[in-house]
C-alpha cells in the first residue's frame, strides 16, 4: 500500500501504485524517492513510517521519522530548522556506532521535517517478553551491560537518548545483537526552544519521554546522562517482572516504585538496580561506566564466593575420600584369628555401615547386632562374607545397582505429547527425563529446564530452544539443524556427531559442551562462550558465525 503523510488526511491509506491521495490530494511519493509502505509509529512530536528507497537497487526499507511543529510562529519554524539541522548532524555521527541505526538523510517538506534512518530487522525488548516471558537474573544482566556499552559511547558524543524502554531496543535478526533506536534528541531540544519562546501548545505538542521510563529531572526540562541510567533500571525492571512501571505500585512519599516483590535476585544485582532507580540524580549512578565498574565488581565478589566455596567442597570431598578408604581397609579384614576377633570385627563393620547415614545400614546393624541379648551372629563363620557382600551390593562403583546406592531411579521416559501438554499448561522443568528418539521438530519450548536429561538422537529441527537450559544434558546426534538456541545453557551438554546447521547460538553457552563431530556449518555462534579447541573438534565452514561476529573458520 501507499501511505500519505498529510497529518489532516482522513483515510491516508492508499492504492500501493497511487501517486497522489485519493482522500486528500496530496502527493504520495516523498522527495520523489521514498515510497512509504505503511506507518509505524504515532505520537505529539510527529509519525514513524516503513518506507522503500525506490531510488536505489532492490528499494531497500528505511526508516522516516516526520517532525509536526504544531505552530505557525515563524520564530519558532526558524529557531527549530536550525536545532533540527544540528541535531541530524549530531545523528549522523553517532549513528556510526554499530548499535546505533544509520541517519541516510535528513530534510525540510511543506515545513515539515524529515530524518531518514536505517530499518533494523527485528523483535524490541517489549515483544519478546510477551512472546516468551519474563527474563532472568543473568539475561537480564547481558542486556543491561550491552546498553551499557552503547550508553558509554553516546554520552561521550554528549548525547542524551532520553527515551530508553524495551519497545525501543531491538534485538537485531541478522547477529543478535541489541540496537537502541528512536533517539529523543531532536524532539526534547525543539521543546526547549518553544518554551523559551513561550509557545505553550508547541511545548504539550512534543513528548519528553515515556511516563513510567523518564525520571522526574526529565520531566522537568532538564535531563542528564543519569536520566539514561534511570530510564535503563526501569527496563530491566520491566524485563524481570513483565510488568510496566504505571501497573506497580509506587511510594506516594519518595515516589520509588515496589517492583522487588516481582523480581527473584541476587542482593549484589538488586542493589545495583535500586541505585540506578533512584529518584534522586544525587543518589543515582551519574554514568554508564559508573554502572559497569558496579557490575565488574558485584561479579568479582560472586567469583570469590564461589572459589571459596568450591575449595571448601574439594576438601571435605577429600577428607571424605580418606575416612571412606578408612573405613574400607578396617571393614575388608577376613582373616581372624578366633571367634572373638570375628565377633569385634563384625562390630567395626556394622559402625561402619551406620556411619553412611542411611536408615537400612541401622536396620542391618540392630539385626546383626541383636536386640535383648548383646550377642551378634558374627559367631557364625559366614557372617563376614555376609557384610562383605552386601557392601559390594550398596557401592556406587556397582553399575548394576548404581540407582539403588544413591537413591536415584532410572530417568522417566516421555513422550512428545506428554512435554508438550505440560508445557503449555505451564510446566517449565524436566530435567532428568529421557527424552531420546522423540520427534519434536518446530516445537516451542523456550526457557525450559532439561538438566541431565537423556536427549539422544532427538530430533528438535527448527525448534525454538530460546533461553532454553540443557546443563549435563546427552544429545549425541540430536538434530537441532535451525533450531533457535539463542541465549541457551550447554555447559557440560554432549552434543558429539550432533547436527547444528545453520542454528541460532548467538549467546549461547557452551562451557565445558562436548562438541566432537557437531556440524556448525552455517551456525551463527556471535558472542557465544566457545573455546577454539570445541570448534576444532567440530564441523564448521566459510559460512559459520565465528563469536567475534565474522564468518569463516577460526
């Protein structure tokens, strides 16, 4: 279809070969070149339209922004034209950044102003939590050190984006990567001039941000880079809980919003969130590199917690191993030399047994022991024999009574439509299920939990696998040929002589994944944690996404 720019026009919707409006009259095709498709975007500044260069080969898509000035005072038409080139200029610079889309042109029409911007292809921040749900706290985490990165470089360029939320951060089809759109720069500087010039209905004409996202210095005309960290905190608030600022409650007081009770979080990460939320710019992060360092140091803090921790475990594990061959060695004796020795051996032996916690060991140990009369049977030439060989019954090292030792039943099977009811009523783990064999090609079962599952030869071919969790999971020679695994957990997975062509792994985990044999070849591994020795065990070709974002071999 063809679309009119006219603000007044009552039915801008047009015949796609039109040229001129058959509602209003006026002329469909802009600066003789764009062709606009249809409109995206409406509010007190101006519209957002699809349009199509049909000056250039293939009429790729851009993005036009229209800026309506609701005034005639020739004072304020000036003053703005001036601002408005300044600013397409200031666009253009840092719509270098590779986040950021480029400004391709900017102009005046019937003054009107236009500004020309790349089309990113892609679902904002907004969509994809209606669509797959709320993230958590390590997603959560990668996007806002991703703005982060991208806040950093535009405030060096003294820019301030002013309209930071979900709706306006997309994430790129092509790499998966997060592009801050829809800068608010042009239109909050004309609100400055018209309110200097006194022209109140221009100043309510244009929007100074979203309500909920912009914090109250903005609101009052003056924003800052904070005002940006401000805006960011409510997006990862929105992003943890699914819900928008104006559905919480807030405190009528201090005006802070109560979205904790929404949120499950690390006390280091809500910390940092309720900083960045605060009211007051004193009290808030001033910077982008203020919320970094915040974040650099809350993840040093975890690291060392967690290397104590693991430390403490290798050495009681190893003060377990010693006192388990400790009291191997005092319970494999078998050779005695008369009855009482046996008898005070087959005592050592059932302390040992009643030393593993377990209520059988006691039961065995009150029956060899003997309830009223104190003797025990180890009388009986056999009965060390006896303990021996119900040792060798209950240990781990016994393949065939493995699950018995340690409590553990042999993994459920399920079927296709087992999962697949439970998951659409709601249920979200299935760790430790056998899922081998099963046909689950073009599935959604985002977000979903499958650790140590058994996952063999499963064919999950076009399966949207989003955030999905395979820890410890064996999927020798799965199919996950364009599966999307974008943001997925494959530590310690197997997935030898799986087929991966032409999947989506773009933050994808894949710490410690055993990936011998795997073809990669057309997979798309940007800003995945893989190793250069995983990718040498697997398959890759000129057409794989290397996570530096480049395609080719390592």
């Amino acid at each position: 279809m063809s679309y009119c720019l006219n603000p007044s026009c009552p039915k801008p919707i047009n015949h796609p070969k039109a040229r001129k409006c058959k509602a209003c009259g006026s002329k469909l095709l802009l600066r003789d070149r764009y062709h606009l498709v249809k409109g995206l975007g409406k509010g007190g500044f101006g519209a957002t339209f699809l349009a199509a260069d049909i000056s250039l080969p293939g009429n790729p898509l851009c993005v036009i922004k229209q800026l309506r000035p609701n005034t005639d005072n020739p004072n304020f038409l000036s003053m703005a034209r001036e601002l408005f080139e300044r600013e397409a200029r200031t666009l253009g610079k840092i719509g270098n950044h590779p986040q950021i889309p480029r400004l391709l042109d900017y102009f005046e029409d019937r003054q009107q102003f236009y500004l020309v911007q790349e089309f990113v292809k892609g679902n904002n921040l907004q969509q994809e939590i209606r669509k797959n749900g709320v993230l958590d706290e390590e997603q959560v985490k990668q996007v806002l050190k991703e703005i982060l990165v991208i806040l950093k470089d535009i405030h060096k360029q003294k820019v301030i984006h002013r309209d930071i939320k979900p709706a306006n951060i997309i994430r790129r089809e092509i790499d998966g990567k997060l592009v801050l759109i829809d800068f608010g720069v042009v239109k909050n500087q004309v609100n400055t001039i018209a309110a200097r010039n006194g022209d109140q209905d221009a100043l309510t004409a244009f929007a100074v941000g979203t309500p909920g996202f912009a914090p109250p210095e903005q609101l009052a005309m003056r924003p800052v880079y904070a005002s940006d960290v401000y805006a960011l905190g409510v997006t990862c608030m929105y992003l943890i809980s699914g819900k928008a600022p104006k559905n919480m409650d807030s405190d009528p007081i201090t005006g802070e919003i109560d979205w904790l009770k929404y949120a499950n979080l690390s006390d280091k990460f809500a910390d940092i969130l309720l900083t960045m939320l605060e009211v007051s710019v004193q009290n808030r992060y001033k910077t982008a590199e203020e919320v970094l360092s915040a974040l650099d140091i809350a993840n040093h803090i975890e690291d060392l917690a967690s290397n104590m921790v693991s430390g403490i475990i290798k050495e009681t594990s190893h003060n377990s191993t010693i006192s388990r061959q400790t009291r191997h060695s005092l319970g494999r004796t078998t050779a005695v030399p008369d009855s009482r020795s046996r008898t005070s051996m087959g005592r050592m032996g059932s302390h040992t047994r009643a030393s593993r916690s377990s209520s059988a060991s006691r039961s065995y140990r009150e029956t060899q022991v003997g309830k009223s009369s104190g003797r025990t049977r180890s009388n009986n030439p056999y009965s060390s024999r006896s303990s021996r060989s119900n040792t060798r019954a209950s240990s781990p090292t016994n393949p065939n009574n493995r699950e018995i030792s340690r409590g553990v039943s042999k993994p459920i099977k399920v079927d296709k439509e087992t999962l697949l009811n439970s998951y659409y009523n709601g249920r979200r783990d299935f760790s430790g299920k056998d899922i081998s064999l099963q046909n689950l090609d073009k599935v959604n079962l985002s977000e979903t939990k499958f650790n140590h599952s058994k996952m063999i030869k499963v064919n999950l071919q076009s399966a949207d696998l989003t955030s999905t969790d395979f820890t410890s999971c064996d999927l020798r020679q799965a199919t996950l040929r364009n599966a999307n695994l974008g943001r997925a957990y494959l530590n310690g997975a197997n997935l030898e002589g799986a087929d991966l062509r032409g999947a989506n792994l773009t933050y994808a985990n894949f710490k410690g994944t055993k990936l011998r044999g795997a073809n990669l070849c057309g997979a798309n591994l940007t800003n995945s944690t893989i190793t250069q020795q995983q990718l040498e065990e697997a398959k890759t070709n000129w057409t794989t996404v290397l996570p530096s974002g480049r395609r080719g071999f390592w």
